[in-house]
C-alpha cells in the first residue's frame, strides 16, 4: 500500500531528525484528509494500527 510506504519513509526521515514533528503531523494529516474522500475506514484503522510506531 503507498500509504503505508510513504509513512515508513517520513518516520525514518523522522528519526534521522531530517524532517521535525510539525512536518510529519502535517504530511500524515494530509494523508488522512485524502483518504478520508473515499470509503476508507478500515484502511484508516489499519494504518493507525500498523504506523505511528515511533516509541
């Protein structure tokens, strides 16, 4: 899924402290307000689910 793979990237750009926390809360933003025009709940719920996992 292109969602999950470009979330990948921004949370190693992240780490690497290539790209702020402002900058991945509105890339990830945007990509929820895209997915958000079509039926996408369950795919939603599985990319909260699978990404984020920056602890």
């Amino acid at each position: 899924m292109r969602v999950r793979r470009r979330v990948r990237r921004l949370e190693a750009k992240y780490r690497q402290g290539r790209i702020d926390d402002v900058q991945l809360v509105q890339s990830v933003s945007s990509m929820l307000g895209h997915m958000s025009h079509a039926n996408t709940f369950a795919a939603r719920r599985q990319f909260f689910a699978d990404s984020l996992r920056m602890g």
